[in-house]
C-alpha cells in the first residue's frame, strides 16, 4: 500500500469513491450524495485543481489503483 498526496488527473477516480463513500457513510461528511453527484465535470474539476495548502491524500494497492 502506497499512500501520497493525488494529482489532478486522478480527479476520476478521487470522485468515484467519494461518491461511493457518501452513499455508504453519509455521516461522515458534510455534504450528501445527492448534492455531489449532481456537480458537472467542470466543478469536479474545478474542486480537484489541489496545492500546498488544500489537496487529498489517497491509498493505492500494489497494481497503483487507488483504494
């Protein structure tokens, strides 16, 4: 398991399991499945465009698929 910081253009992957997780264990977050999956592909975007100060750290198996 390797975990680091997500580029960008994992954005994709990052939002499939967001997704998933705010179906799964909404209470866990501040928003709701219903408000996130509605976003475009250019407010995915816009929110996966990290830096220093504001990114996500993602785990990722032994084939780099993130988990």
């Amino acid at each position: 398991m390797n975990v680091r910081r997500l580029f960008s253009t994992e954005c994709e992957a990052y939002w499939d399991i967001r997704l998933q997780s705010l179906q799964e264990s909404p209470e866990a977050y501040g928003s709701t499945y219903e408000e996130e999956s509605a976003f475009t592909a250019e407010v995915r975007a816009q929110r996966c465009q990290w830096s220093d100060d504001h990114f996500v750290v993602g785990a990722f198996n032994e084939s780099e698929r993130l988990v």
